[in-house]
C-alpha cells in the first residue's frame, strides 16, 4: 500500500474529531439533528483548520444510509466511497483550476440529475473565492433557487474576495485558528500512535510554527519523523525550521541590557554560521519584545504569550530591565528591520548587527526616564550648559482680525491685554506631543530624514530621544559623536528634522542636541578645548559641506 502523510491519515471523519471548531461542528450538528439544512454553506478561515474535512464530514452526514444524521457510521458504502473521494455524489470542484464561466455552466446542467445512491448531490468548491466574475454570476440563479436534491459547500481562505450576492445566498462559517495546546495534544496523539519519542518542547515548536494551521504541524511532524529516525528532540526542530533557541533570544536581551557589543555579534556569527535564517531570527526577536511588553502592562499572561514555561519564566526575569518606552521603541526599530530584511540587500547579517547595536543604545533611556519624572531636567551646571543648544526665539502669531497688508507694529505694555504671547502659542500647538509619542515615530523619522539625506539620517541615528519640554525635543549624543551633534545643530539640517517630526506627530515641535554620558546627561563635562582652524572636526565639516572636495597641506 502506499505511504500516506499524516495529514491524510489522520484526517477526521467525524465531527467530534474536528479539532479547535467547536462552535462549527455544534452548530451542524443540532441544524441536521432538527433538520434545518441550508442549501448552501461557506467555511471560511485560514489554511489547515479544517474547512476541507469538516465538509467531507458534512457530506457523509447528509448522504449516510442512517442519515442525515449528525453521527455518520462510516460503514455504509456512501461513507466509504466519500472517504476514499470516489463517491459519485459528492463531487469536489477546485475552484483555482475550474474557475472559468464553462466549468460553471457545466455545473448547472449536471445538478439536473439526481443522486445515484445517496440523500443528496453534494458539490464541495474550494477555494471558491477564485472564480472569475461570471462563472460567479452563472452561478447565482442555481444558488437562489437550487433543485431540492443538490447542497453547495463552498471553502475559502479569502471571504472578502466573494461577491456579496454569493455570500447572502450561503450560510456562513467562520473557522479559527487552533490554539497552540490544542494542536500539541493532537500531535501527542499521533507521535504516540507512530510510537515516535517527542521531546515536549519540540512538540511546543512545531505547534507554535504551525501558526494555528493543524495541517501543517501534521506535515512538519512527518517530516522530523524521518529526519530524526523516529526520536524528535528540541534541537530538531531548530534545524529544520533555522529558527533559534529560546536560550538565543535570552542571551540577546542580556547583552542588550548590559550593552555588550562583542557578545552581540558573536550570536549573531552563530546563528548565521548554523545556517540559521537571519529574517526569522528578526521575527522571533520582535515576538519576544512583544511578550515583555505584555509582561510590563499586564503582567498576568494566560492566553497572552505563546511560550513554554521556561521562556515565560525568562522573559518575567527581563521585563523588569526594560520600561514600556523602551520596549516601544524598541519594536518600532525591529518592526523596520524586517521591512529591510524582506527586501533584497547585500548583507543581511550587517542590517541584523547594527540593528542590535541600536537596540543595545536604547537601554541608555532607563536612567534618563528617572531623571525626567517630572518632564523636567535638573538645573545645568556651567560645565555642561555650553554643549545645549539654546532654543531659537519663538516666532510672535498674529490673529487673523490684525492681518492686514501694513506690517503689524507689537507695543510692549504690562497691562495691554490684546498683546500676543508666544509662549501660549507654541505651547497650544504642541501639548499633546510627549516623549512617547516622540519614542514611537523615532524610527518613522530617521528613514524619512535618510530619504532626504543619508548621511544627516545616519547621524541623527546616533542619538536618542531624552525629553520633551514644552514643544522643545532633546536628541542626546554620546561624548563619541560630538561631530554628529554639531552637524545636526546647523539650521538646515535642524530645520530638516524638525520638518521630519512635524510630519511624523502633527504637531510643531522644535529639536535640541545635548551630549550625554552612560550615567546620564547631568555628568559634568570636562571643559573643551578650544579648536584650531586646523583641527579634525574644522576639516570634517568642510568636507561635509563641500562634497567630493580633497584636502591639500600647505606648509
């Protein structure tokens, strides 16, 4: 006899086999035990639910020799033949393959006959949604008046692609996706009736991989039966997926949160060295800070984090490291991380290192939150108050009753209450504009200054969010990239990023650069030196504003 896969062996054939569909099999069950059958059905969901048995199923209840009943024998040779797909009854149409108008026009001249054997003539079309607009239309009389002999059951994956006259003709059915402990039971199940050793862990990976789809876990389970000779481990799983351990994504946070540099690459060399796929490593990252910020906002996780154990017993160990602006943050930088990675680049393992690199910088904010509880920052030394940049003078606004084509003259008077104040102007315009908010366009804005500029977009990458004071947004910069900083305070490039941000928020907001130590940006700082025409950061602005120019020493 030939091999047969696992998702055909063990395909259910009954209701009560259906794994995850509650209230589908319930609902068809109680409509044939009273009798109200419809003429026509439409399972939709997502891929390997279920959609495709549950209407085999379905079918055998109709055309049973005891039926219709809701508990097919599977004895009788209508069941037998439906179960084998030979029955002459129960007619599968794929609707990818048969999708034109003369398929369909053949379809309403066969509904005509009777059934051979059986209560009904069954047509089952799947994937229906791929019909073409006419074959849809020839099909609508049929459906709306349908001879008392014929049932439709039609599956799709895609139910907004059906045109709403097919979908108000049919009895709808919404398939879920299965829940992770659900697919693991039924992977026992069968890993124990194959008398396959599974690890439980390796049952939890290939679950969560299959991304609620039955079907595939199935598949992935006969693929690791021959792959492990008939002993599936967790690092099995790992291989055949090039997924990484739940121990890589651990050592990953502790070297962000120790700013470990080194360690970082050297996981990111082992990752790619196994063969392991770099994209979903990115993927399997985000998932992760996704499950500490779930961790941080709500703490108690049934339901929430689909983990084993021993992660979500990790992960609560590393939630405390991070606050909620860091975790947001941090998902905004990984979320753009895989947009690059699913474009084709020349060095995906340089996008992954520098992207570490930038989320290891981010763990910088905890101290600078602290600081800024109030949204206030400290009293500035004079030490460090000569490296902040000073606002620019705020722009006085004119009500519209003053505009006039003679220049407004403004008179200084302590009691004129006509008087603008600009202060209430900018702050009106910018109150809602916090530091999450800025947090979480940060990513949004440097692309958009990249697309502008790349190299201004690579520097204003080197600094941080630190704090919004009315309308006011503080970029910090490490004492190393001083230059980054001074590029950024000329009021071009200032003026581009502010223009960057108004688009991001909404809001009018202005930009400030501060240098900024591992301790915070309240350190004092060693008093600079002043520069010399010949100095390297003299040079390096000339080259920067005059581009493609070289550099000749006179004596």
């Amino acid at each position: 006899m030939d091999y047969l896969v696992y998702a055909r062996k063990f395909r259910p054939q009954t209701f009560d086999e259906i794994v995850g569909q509650e209230t589908v099999t319930v609902t068809l069950k109680n409509a044939i035990k009273q009798g109200r059958i419809p003429q026509s059905f439409l399972f939709s969901g997502p891929r390997g639910v279920g959609k495709t048995s549950t209407a085999r199923i379905l079918a055998k209840a109709l055309n049973c020799k005891e039926g219709p009943t809701e508990k097919p024998c599977g004895k009788c040779l209508a069941c037998k033949e439906i179960e084998r797909g030979n029955s002459m009854d129960v007619i599968e149409i794929d609707g990818a393959s048969n999708r034109r108008i003369e398929e369909i026009r053949d379809l309403r001249e066969n509904v005509k006959f009777k059934p051979t054997s059986g209560n009904f003539k069954i047509y089952i079309i799947d994937e229906v949604h791929m019909l073409t607009l006419e074959a849809f239309n020839a099909l609508l009389k049929t459906l709306e008046e349908p001879p008392p002999h014929v049932k439709f059951i039609f599956a799709t994956t895609e139910s907004h692609k059906v045109p709403l006259t097919i979908l108000s003709r049919c009895q709808r059915f919404q398939f879920k996706r299965i829940p992770v402990p659900e697919v693991v039971k039924k992977l026992e199940s069968i890993a124990k009736k194959e008398k396959l050793k599974c690890d439980e862990k390796a049952l939890f990976l290939m679950a969560k991989a299959s991304e609620g789809a039955l079907r595939d876990a199935e598949s992935l389970l006969d693929q690791l039966a021959s792959f492990s000779g008939g002993k599936i481990t967790e690092e099995d799983v790992l291989t055949l997926l090039g997924a990484s351990s739940d121990e890589i994504y651990l050592d990953v946070l502790t070297a962000i949160r120790e700013r470990k540099g080194a360690d970082l690459f050297a996981l990111v060399k082992k990752i790619y060295e196994e063969g392991g796929e770099l994209a979903q490593f990115a993927a399997g990252l985000f998932e992760v800070f996704r499950h500490l910020l779930v961790l941080k906002v709500i703490r108690e996780t049934p339901g929430f984090i689909d983990a084993s154990e021993a992660m979500v017993k990790g992960l609560k160990k590393k939630a405390a490291d991070f606050s909620e602006g860091e975790l947001l943050l941090a998902l905004s930088m990984l979320q753009n991380l895989q947009y690059q990675l699913r474009r084709p680049v020349a060095s995906p393992k340089l996008l992954v290192e520098t992207a570490l690199l930038r989320l290891m910088n981010v763990g910088r904010l905890k101290s600078v939150e602290e600081l800024v509880g109030k949204n206030k920052f400290a009293p500035a030394s004079a030490s460090t108050a000569g490296s902040i940049t000073k606002p620019l003078p705020e722009k006085k606004t004119v009500p519209p009753s003053q505009k006039s084509n003679e220049p407004v003259k403004f008179k200084k008077t302590a009691g004129d209450e006509n008087s603008v104040s600009p202060q209430h102007s900018s702050r009106d315009s910018t109150e809602s504009v916090d530091l999450n908010a800025v947090v979480s366009v940060w990513p949004q804005v440097i692309e958009s200054v990249k697309a502008k500029r790349m190299s201004l977009g690579l520097y204003l990458a080197a600094s941080e969010p630190m704090e919004v004071d009315d309308g006011i947004i503080t970029l910090g910069f490490p004492a190393e990239f001083k230059f980054h900083k001074e590029t950024l305070e000329k009021e071009s490039n200032r003026k581009l990023i502010e223009e960057m941000f108004c688009q991001a928020l909404g809001k009018k907001v202005r930009v400030q650069c501060v240098m900024t130590e591992k301790d915070g940006i309240h350190q004092d700082l060693p008093p600079e030196t002043p520069s010399t025409d010949n100095s390297p950061d003299i040079v390096a602005q000339a080259l920067e504003i005059f581009d493609g120019a070289r550099v000749i020493r006179k004596e």
